[in-house]
C-alpha cells in the first residue's frame, strides 16, 4: 500500500518530523529563505498533504498546482495567507494550532527591552572592536530601568506577561487598548489605563506594541505618534510590522526623536522580493533587529511542530484534526464520498 505524501515548506524540529513519518513520506523543503510559488506548486503536485509554516501564501492559484490534495496543517495561530474558503470548497481540510507562544514572545520582547536600555549592541561592537581600554569608561553610559514606564499598546495574552516581568523590574507599566481590562485584573497586573492612547506615547519611556494586527491597526502608528515620544524613549514592536509606517520611524530615528527601537517585525514579510527590515535600519547602533524569532525556542517549535503535525496523523487516519478551521469542509467530504459510492455501485 502507497503511503501518503507529505510536503512540508520549510526545516522544523525532528519531533514533528517523526510523528509525520510514522504515517507517511516525508519530503522537507531544506532552505535558510521562503519557498517560491513555483517550489511551492511543484511541492503539491508531488504530495497528498501539506505542512505549511511561516507567512507562505496559499491561495488559489497555488490550490490548482494539486486538485487531488488532501489536507492543509499550518504551524501558525494566525492564517491570515491561506484562502480558508476556497480549500474547504475543494473538500480540502485546513487546519492551524492553538497560542502556545505566549511567554517565548514575552520573553524576547523582555531581551530587546533590556538590550536597548543596556545598548548591548552598541557594548558589543564597542568591545569586538578593542576599545575597551578604561574600566568605568564614560563611553556607554545607560540609565536604569527602574522606576521607569513602560507604554503598552494592546494587553492581550502576551502584554499581560510583559507586564508581570516589567513589574519584577520595578517599572511602571501603563496602557490603552479597545477593552478595557477590569478593575481587579488591572490590580491583579499592576497596570495603570490610559483612555487616550496619545497619553501611553507621551509617558511611556518604553513603547511596546502589543496590539493585533486588522484593518483598524493598520497603520495606526506613524509620524504623529512618534512625536509625542520623549526624545529619551525608546520604540519596540514584537507584535506585526504593518501596525507601524516604517519610514515615518525611521525618519524619527535620524531626527533623533526617539532615542532607539528594537524590532521583531516588519513592513515586508515575508522577505520576498524587498528588504526586509527597511535597510537604512542597519546602519543605526541604536536599534535592535531579529529575524520575527518570537516562537523560536526549541521548547516553542517543538510543541509547535507536534501540534501541527497532530492534524495531519488525524487526516490520514480518516479522524478529524483537533484544529480544524471550518467544520463546512466535513460535509463537501462527506458529499464526495456519497457520490463516488455511487460511482461504484
């Protein structure tokens, strides 16, 4: 009996892998950059299932490379690049995983924060350098995070663990986002509401974004927003890179009117086709820069990888997948198996 195929579009931990191998061929697209549509296409058309990560668009087009394909696992909460309505007309389940990323983004939101206020960056070139000659050296000096506030835009799952770390510093933490948290939360958090989300920007030393990513955010922080900062604050954004106009924050970093950013997320993404981040982000010490590595612990992607990989097993074994997104799909299924029975008769 031929095994299925699995077609997965990128290198994922080996505890995924060998879940997928137990029930089927496993074919890995090794690469340190995104797959191509016409990789991606020529993937399809040799598998039955597709493990899918990262911001890799499926939508029509790509669904015609494969009529015959049997299943869509996405390692991702958010699947805002796969066309959900047009896999289950084709009897195609589509399925993603549960937020298991909560604390790991927390944490490296947590590491930019301390980096930019302990200029790591800028201590760490200095030294590969060889100027570290003079013990207490004047050169990069830094000031405390205690007692300073932390301005958080959005304070879901994740800005709620921020806030608990940021408190274990000693800093304030004050926030706006479209519901209000109730009192014994925000007691709870030790988080302070602004109604006027202007106010968080003109406190804040430490602006975190925090908020999700829709048409109303969408852009919601641009060159007005940047100039309510103190010329001393600092901008982070480990939420989605299309809340914020890049340009206008770079130009508020060259007019010195913040005083850095650190940076998980982008304009571009995935990086295909344009830089990404914008490149006159390189050249600025005062800005930290990482690769949108928010899940990526090996405790986060293993777990990830299971998950995701757990919906495939399930397809294959004909049960239905713990993640699926839209329960229609069962009853196209359903209708193609009444009508090849019928063939069949």
């Amino acid at each position: 009996m031929t095994r299925p195929r699995i077609f997965v579009v990128q290198p994922i931990p080996e505890e995924g892998l060998q879940m997928l191998r137990e029930v089927g061929e496993v074919e890995v697209f090794e690469t340190d950059r995104m797959i191509t549509r016409e990789e991606l296409k020529a993937g399809l058309r040799r598998s039955d299932y597709l493990f899918t990560l990262g911001d890799t668009t499926i939508d029509e087009d790509i669904l015609d490379a494969n009529p015959h394909l049997k299943g869509i696992a996405a390692m991702s909460m958010l699947l805002n690049v796969i066309d959900i309505p047009a896999a289950p007309r084709r009897g195609i389940p589509v399925t993603n995983i549960p937020h298991v990323i909560g604390r790991t983004t927390c944490d490296l939101t947590m590491a930019i924060l301390l980096g930019l206020a302990w200029r790591i960056v800028e201590a760490d070139a200095f030294t590969r350098a060889g100027k570290f000659r003079q013990e207490q050296s004047m050169s990069l000096m830094c000031e405390s995070i205690t007692g300073k506030t932390v301005g958080m835009i959005g304070l879901g799952e994740i800005g709620q663990h921020i806030a608990l770390r940021c408190r274990a510093f000693e800093m304030n933490v004050i926030y706006n986002k479209r519901n209000r948290l109730d009192a014994a939360r925000e007691a709870e958090l030790g988080v302070e509401w602004r109604d006027n989300m202007h106010d968080v920007f003109r406190e804040a030393d430490f602006l975190v974004v925090m908020a999700k990513y829709t048409e109303e955010t969408h852009l919601m922080i641009g060159a007005r927003q940047f100039d309510l900062m103190k010329p001393t604050a600092y901008f982070i954004n480990t939420a989605r890179g299309r809340i914020v106009d890049e340009p206008a924050l770079v130009k508020a970093l060259r007019d010195k009117k913040i005083a850095g950013a650190g940076l998980d997320v982008y304009w571009c993404e995935p990086p295909v086709g344009e830089p990404a981040p914008s490149p006159e982000l390189f050249d600025m010490p005062n800005v930290i820069l990482t690769p949108h590595i928010g899940s990526a612990t090996w405790e986060s992607r293993r777990q990830m990888a299971q998950l995701c990989a757990r919906n495939i097993v399930a397809m294959i074994k004909g049960e239905r997948p713990p993640d699926l997104m839209d329960e229609s799909v069962y009853e196209v299924i359903a209708q193609k198996n009444a009508l090849s029975q019928i063939g069949t008769q």
